[in-house]
C-alpha cells in the first residue's frame, strides 16, 4: 500500500514536552548521508547486473519534495521538511509519495527533479489508512529535461527479489540503497498515540539501510519497475485518477491483524477451516483476526476481538488486498462476513460504510485554537467512536496544557454540549467577545477523567473564526468566514468582596493582618510573540500602590509588554479588566490601571516606607507561594546589593538591570513569586518581585530570580500614581552599569581624592559603578558619549554610590557625568532616553515572521543595530521556516532594496505578489551577513499588523 521498505524504517516522535521542533528528523527526512559512494560503485561494478542502466532511467522520475504542512490537523502538527517521490503519470503530472508527506490537512511545497529544475506541486489525493497519497504538478514547468515515469508493478515484490531503493537527498544527491526482499506478510508497525498509523495491510519488509530522508522513495528491480506498492492500493487509485473516477473506499471500522494459524488455533480457528484454507493459500502462514472493533461502527456488535475472519460474500480471504479489493467496491452495500468464533461459524450482514466520510476534510478556527472532527485515526488508537469535537492546536483561549496541543476531546462549551463540529460553531458564535465559560474537556488517553476549566474568550486579539475545507481540485483549503465580528462584551458591573484578614497572634501586627486587602491576583494573557517573549497565559499577583485611582504594581515577568490582556481578581472572589499604563524599562515592574468604580469591597492603599531598608533590618514577609496561597515570614535582610539579570543571549527580552535588590536568606521567600516587606505597623518598605532571566537551552526553561525593590526606588512613579498622573516623558540613562571594588578602581586610574570622598560617603560597601554596556542607538541617533569601562564619578555633581543613584527619572534631556576613562577624568554630556520611546509600538506579520523594531532587550545587548527590521519568530510550517527566515536577526534588504526601518520595509513587500521568490539579505544577532531566497505565500499566511495608535492598539490586515 505504500512505500513499505522504508515505511518499517520510518519513526515516530514523541508529544512535545516544550517548544516544537522546527523539523523532526525521527519522522520526517532526514539528510541521508549513507556511505553513498561506495554503494554506487559497487553497484557499477556489478556487471551482470542491468541495475546501473536501470538507475540511470530511474533517477529521471525521482523528484525530491520540499513541503510543509502549514497548520495543525487531525494527528499531524505544522512542520517543514523534506521527502522523495517519484513521476507516475508524466502527462498529468503526478507522483507517488507516502501519505505522511501529503498530509491530511494544509499543503504546501514543491518538487526539485534530477536537473535541478523545480515545479509546484498540490495534493490531489491522501489514502485514509493507508500511508500513500499523490501530488500533482504542471509538467509544463519542466522544460530543461524530458519528464518520464515509472511503472507500479506490485505483483512483481516477492521474496527473495533484490532491490534498490533510490531517493533524492534535499534535492542535491542521489541516493541508492541495495537489498533483497525477505517478507510480504509483514503487519504495519505502530508509531504510537495521536499520530498517523497504517494497519489494515501488509508490508514488504527488505535488508535495506533505509532511513528517515527516503521517505517515499521507489523501491525498483532489476528491470526498473517500482515493485514495493503492495497490490491495489496505490496502483488502484492512481487509475481512478487518471479516469477522473472517484477512489471509493469502504470500511467496516476493524481493525485485523494478521495472525499464524498456531495463535489462530488458540482462539478457536477449527482443524477442518485451517485445513481448507491451507489446500487455497498454500503460500500463506495464517488468516486475518479481528483486533479491534470501534464502538458505533458498522461491525459493532457483530464482529468481536478474536473473530478470524473465513470469507466475504463467499470470497475466501487470506489477504489484506482482497479485503480492501471487496470494501473499496461495496461501498453503501450490505456484505456477508463469515467468521470463526470460539470454533462457531457464525455469519454476518454488515453494511460497509464510506471510509472517506469518517476522514476529516474540514476544521475550525476560532479564539486563537483550531478543532476539528474526530478522525478514524485517533478513535481507533484508543477504541473509541468515531465522533466528537477533537482540539488539534490547544492554544488561545484553549491552551489547556502548556506541554500538549492536541489530544484533548471537547464536550461541552458555556454548559452547552459539543457532540459535532456544527454544534460547537454554533455555541462558539453565541458567546460574546471576553465572556468567561466553563468548558468540559477529556484527553482521549484518559477517557475515565472528566475535565473542566473557566476559559476566558478572546475574539479581539484572535479575531479569526473561519472554516477551512479541503479542495482537491486546486490542493488548497478554502477558508469561509463564520462570524465577522463576535458579540460585543458584556459590560462589567460593580461587585462587592471580602477580604479575610491575616490573622496574628500579636495585637501590634492589626495593620499588617489588613495588608491581604492590598493584594490582588493579575492574570495576564500574551496573545503573539513580542518583543521575543512567546505567547503564555501568567498568573502571578501584584500590589495595589494606589486603591482611589486604580493602580497596581506588578513584575515585568507577568506582563512583559502592552499588547495583552489583563484581569484584576480581589480577594479570589471578582475580576475587572486592566490596562496597562506603565513599563519600566530597568527596575522590572509594570503599572496596571483598573477601574475603582467597579469594587465595593475593602481595598486598600497601604503605607510607603520613605528610608531605604539596610543591612541587617528586620522585616515581616508577606506573599502568594507557587500553590497562590498567602504565606508570611519574619525575615532578616541579608544584603543590599547591586546587580544586571544575565541575559538571555538566544533570545534578547526585557531584564532588570542597574539593579539595587534587597536579598533575603530565607527558604519561604525564595518559593513566593510575590511579595512585599514590612514593618510591624503595616508600612511596605519593598516589593519582592520574580525576574525573568536567562533561557537553560538544555532543559528548554527560564530561570527566574526573586529579590526585592525598594519601595524609595518607586517612590517618584508612586506620587505621581497617588495624584492621578501617568508616568509620561520621563527619561532615564540607557547603559547598563556593574560595580567594582576600590582596588580595582584604582587600577582604573581613580585618585586617592575621589577614594576618600567615596569613603566617606558610602554606608554598606564602598564600590565604584563602572559602564558595562552602551545601549546601541537607533540609526538616526548618535550614541551616547560614554564608552564601555568608563568608571562613574559623580551624575550633575552628585556622587555615585549605588545603583539607586542611577535609577532617577530625569526631566533634562541632557545630564552632566564626570567619569575616569583610561585614568584620566572627563566631564560629559550625556542624553537621556524617553522611557516612552522604549516600548514597541508595532508588530507587522509576514510570510509568518513576526517582524518589529528591535526592542529594548536586542539593543541592551548590541553595540549597533543593522537595520530598524528585527525578527522576533516564525510561525510553525510558514515560507519564514521553510526557506530559513531566522528569527533574532534583521532585515536590512528586500530584493536589493535598502529597508533601515519598518515604513520602507512594508512598502518593498507590498509590491510582492502571492507565489514568487524574494531575495533577502539579513544580518545575524552576531552580525554575520546573509543572503536567502523565500517564496512567499499569502493564502495560509496573509500579511497583517498590530500597531498602536492613541494608546490602543489596532489590528491591520492586508490583502
């Protein structure tokens, strides 16, 4: 039925436990690197052999296939790669591949011949079962070479028959692989769960070193006929399309298993049954039994695990290829099976149902996941009935597990059940924008745990809600939009709830006990990639800094940008919506404003400490755990220190740097991702906050660190919170800077004079700050004056001490330094930076490249920025991973046209048409030069934009 040889050898890859690889070398091809020439030669050598003539007409037919299966669906995820195939039918243009490389949901690729010439090529048909499809292509777009064909010859593949296996490897070198073949009654191997299986067919196993890149390879003899196509599968439908005929199949929904007549006798195969089938198939070993039967298909109850099955409508069996002959041709008709049970002969009416009708062909999009019908694939992994609503992309308002997408089974929506696809749209274009519903959900490996969760609705940010159908006419699918807007949200309306008190044995804490009501929980849901954090749904909490205006501080790691959502809860009981107002570009906090009216209950402002907390000082800690229970400490502060977060060298992002962090040697505090220190009166002296650090590669996780920030630190923002004023045009220094000890800034050329003064004046530790890193400037600004290792004196003639010296928002866009720079003391002027400035404003999605300025976090780490045109990701199967768009570099050329920012950037593209190449030059985060070619593809990856205008940001699409 497919390409058998290299099907045994074809793996599987596990569920993706984090990010998805970009292509799985254990399912798909590989780079075959094989010992390919000595093989060859040894071949050639062969003399009285025809197989080097033979291979020379062969590799004609042979075409490497550059695909990607551009959106989740059914069991297959959206991946790039490469495969083989070979020309059937060289006047219509078609080729036979494996049904894995087709796919059953979007396709997109093309075919590179032996000459390098390359033709674009559409899926035309996919088997359901079993692991063949076919791809066509226009055989006008060859015209340097002339186009021939191989032959299907099946009935040729018997043992003992020496092959070759010949593949293209990424279209660049011929690979021949040599072997014999040693079985023909093989059963398909199992890949596991929630991925494609074969079964119901027979396989051809061969010695063949066969690995992941032949994938769809033609498996030859001798005479140069493809051989290894087991019967009428493939050859059957190839000749229903080359007579515009439909390629019926049936089915009855049982899986068989073909099984030696010893184990067919232990479940109650008689003498006399065994002996007539051994007198008409004397080649044969066995019979075929019945494996698995699907609940509510048409041999429920009829047919039972163990059945061996004798004959149909009096045709006797002993093949796969005979059943399938029978089925394909009865489709809607009523079948006599006869079996064998317990050594009864029973004898069974079964109505053969239509295989194609149980195949999905369609799926759903809608807030931001991606549904489709439960497939014959998934329900017979796990014997269930063919029906349902199957979640193949988890995402969006659906994401229900960080590490699995699909797999999860939906039943019910806002109380209302689910039981097909029509039904869910249905549910799903009755819920208004925002609205919170619970949903019922089961994985189908768990049938037996029945799940639910609240899911918050996002039709704004994910405004898609369309229905995809498969066209095999043009091998694309075809997208109908559902619902052009969703409901408007329901207005909120003010609500009352209680807080509990903390309570404390000891009168003098009655303010602290009172410090829960100045605690809420934010929910903070990122919908795209910004600003190169990835899409996530964060809970954390947050400190409310000001209860008669609204506002709450919370760290940067729950809200690493704007473009979000965010939901205030007061005291686990009401929500209200959030916006954000406020980012700091270095101390890690966020400011979210919330509207009073809408709480009654008891919320309050708590009182600032004005000094800041030292070596040494007592405090009491309070804080949400990783459980989000209120947990408190009496805590001892260990040390005061200055210090940058390490980078995420992989992916720049937003850190806190030029830190002064409060440390705390306490186990408690350490397991809180928020908090606050305070005095036994109920005065908040600091925030302890989480911080977002470097990636661990190896694991795939962020390490995060927990410290705290004074609450002098945050004095200025919170003042101007407390009168109703928004941080605006408040400019701070864009450098990074690190400290360094007395010694060494003597060796930095420090005189004993400055050394004195710092004595004097330092408390805790005496160290010098010493500029570790120059912010690259933007291209139509000159960089700052200071340099890398200029050691800082004194700011408008105030001594530098500590990183809180640094941390001031300045009104003047110009500052005076005194610095030592190699040993000699200097005055500077320096600029200040607009903290306003640093925040991304616009987000342009293209050929699946998310594509933006460079944010804050890449020019932290870079002395100069290439181009204004950074790219942050790229989606999963889009032309961006096909031909190689990498993410975290920059776009400095559009078909030799200069793009320095994303204005001139968008005009190039938008003059590209949908199907041609692009050349594009990049330059790497490492500033390594790069020239690529791309195809670009507007049908399944549409350009389109977020861009924020008057504080809101909008959403821009493109035709």
């Amino acid at each position: 039925m497919t390409n058998p040889s290299l099907s045994t050898k074809r793996r599987r890859s596990e569920i993706s436990t984090g990010i998805p690889s970009e292509t799985d070398p254990k399912r798909f091809n590989g780079q075959i690197k094989s010992d390919m020439e000595e093989d060859t030669q040894s071949y050639y050598s062969d003399t009285d052999s025809q197989i080097p003539s033979t291979i020379t007409k062969v590799v004609k037919s042979v075409v490497s296939i550059q695909f990607s299966h551009v959106a989740n669906f059914d069991t297959e995820t959206a991946i790039v790669s490469e495969a083989t195939g070979f020309v059937v039918d060289n006047q219509r243009g078609l080729i036979l591949t494996n049904r894995h490389v087709v796919g059953p949901g979007p396709f997109w690729g093309y075919a590179v011949f032996d000459n390098h010439e390359e033709a674009v090529v559409k899926p035309i048909y996919r088997d359901p079962i079993h692991d063949f499809g076919f791809l066509q292509f226009d055989p006008s777009d060859i015209k340097h070479m002339e186009l021939s064909q191989l032959e299907l010859r099946p009935d040729l593949g018997t043992v003992g028959t020496e092959i070759r296996v010949v593949g293209n490897d990424a279209g660049e070198k011929l690979s021949i692989l040599s072997g014999f073949i040693s079985r023909s009654d093989r059963n398909a191997p199992d890949y596991g769960s929630l991925t494609y299986n074969d079964f119901n067919t027979e396989y051809i196993q061969a010695a063949a070193s066969a690995t992941g890149g032949s994938s769809g390879s033609p498996v030859i003899n001798e005479d140069g006929y493809s051989i290894a196509l087991q019967a009428g599968g493939p050859l059957r439908a190839l000749k229903c399309i080359q007579q515009q005929l439909p390629i019926t199949r049936g089915d009855i929904q049982v899986e068989w298993q073909l099984k030696p007549y010893d184990e067919c006798r232990r479940l109650g195969l008689t003498p006399e049954v065994e002996a007539k089938q051994r007198e008409l198939f004397p080649e044969k070993i066995g019979m075929l039994v019945a494996e698995l039967i699907l609940p509510e298909g048409p041999a429920d109850g009829l047919i039972k695990e163990g059945d061996t099955l004798i004959s149909i409508n009096d045709e006797p069996i002993c093949t796969f290829i005979k059943v399938d002959e029978i089925l394909d041709e009865s489709v809607g008709k009523d079948l006599t099976f006869v079996i064998q049970r317990g050594g009864t002969e029973l004898t069974q009416t079964i109505k053969i149902g239509d295989l194609h009708a149980i195949t999905p062909d369609r799926y759903v999009e809608v807030a931001g996941a991606s549904f489709n019908t439960l497939s014959y694939q998934i329900a017979r992994c796990y014997c269930m009935p063919v029906r349902g609503v199957y979640i193949n992309n988890a995402s969006g308002s659906f994401e229900l597990s960080p590490f699995e997408k699909n797999g999860w089974l939906l039943e019910s929506v806002d109380d209302k059940p689910t039981p097909d696809l029509d039904t869910f749209v249905e549910v799903m274009k009755s819920i208004p924008d925002l609205d919170k519903v619970v949903i019922t959900y089961r994985h189908v490996s768990d049938m037996h745990s029945e799940l639910f969760r609240v899911v918050y609705i996002d039709r704004h940010w994910c405004s898609t809600f369309r229905l995809a159908q498969r066209n095999d006419e043009t091998g694309l699918w075809d997208y109908k939009t559902i619902q052009e807007n969703p409901i408007p949200p329901t207005q909120p309306t003010p609500k009352y709830a209680k807080f509990i008190d903390i309570p404390f044995i000891d009168e003098s804490r009655s303010e602290c006990s009172k410090m829960v009501r100045s605690f809420v929980q934010i929910s903070a849901y990122c919908p795209i990639s910004l600003d190169s954090h990835p899409y996530k749904k964060l809970i954390g909490h947050g400190v409310i800094v000001d209860a008669a205006n609204g506002y709450v501080l919370v760290s940067r790691r729950n809200i690493p940008h704007d473009l979000c959502d965010v939901l205030i809860i007061f005291a686990e009981s009401i929500d209200v919506p959030g916006k954000v107002v406020f980012l700091h570009p270095h101390q890690n906090y966020a400011i979210v404003k919330y509207d009073p009216s809408l709480i009654t209950a008891d919320v309050r402002t708590p009182k600032f400490g004005s000094k800041p907390l030292k070596r040494g000082e007592t405090s009491l800690f309070v804080g949400y755990n990783y459980n989000m229970r209120l947990v408190t400490e009496d805590v001892k502060v260990s040390g005061v220190s200055s210090l940058n977060i390490p980078a995420a060298v992989y992916s720049p992002r937003y850190r806190g740097t030029n830190l002064q962090c409060i440390l705390l040697d306490s186990k408690l505090s350490q397991e809180c991702y928020t908090g606050i220190l305070c005095d036994d009166d109920g005065t908040v002296r600091a925030f302890w906050l989480t911080y977002l650090g470097e990636t661990n590669r190896e694991v795939d996780a962020d390490k995060t660190y927990r410290m705290g920030l004074d609450v002098t630190d945050v004095l200025e923002v919170i003042e101007l919170l407390q009168k109703n004023e928004i941080p605006k045009h408040l400019n701070i220094i864009d450098a990074e800077f690190t400290s360094a000890t007395v010694f060494q800034g003597r060796t930095r050329g420090i005189s004993q004079e400055w050394i004195t003064k710092f004595e004097e004046a330092c408390e805790d530790e005496i160290s010098f700050l010493v500029v570790d890193r120059i912010v690259a400037s933007p291209l139509d600004q000159a960089p700052i004056p200071l340099k890398t290792g200029d050691v800082l004196l004194s700011i408008n003639d105030k001594l530098v001490k500590e990183m809180r010296d640094l941390n001031i928002m300045y009104e003047s866009d110009n500052i005076k330094f005194k610095v030592v720079r190699q040993k000699k003391e200097i005055e500077l002027v320096v600029p200040t930076v607009d903290t306003d400035a640093l925040n991304t404003t616009h987000v342009l999605f293209w050929c699946g490249a998310s594509i933006q300025a460079p944010h804050h976090g890449v020019r932290q780490q870079m002395e100069r920025i290439p181009s204004e045109v950074y790219i942050t990701s790229r989606g999963s199967g889009a032309p961006a991973q096909q031909y190689d768009l990498a993410p975290i570099s920059f776009i400095t050329h559009v078909n030799d046209k200069e793009t320095k920012d994303m204005v001139s950037f968008i005009n190039v593209i938008k003059g590209i048409p949908d199907q041609t190449y692009v050349k594009i030059r990049l330059v790497s985060f490492d500033n390594i030069p790069i020239a690529i070619s791309m195809k670009t593809n507007y049908h399944y990856f549409p350009t389109s934009e977020f861009k924020k205008l008057d504080s809101k940001w909008e959403s821009i699409e493109h035709n």
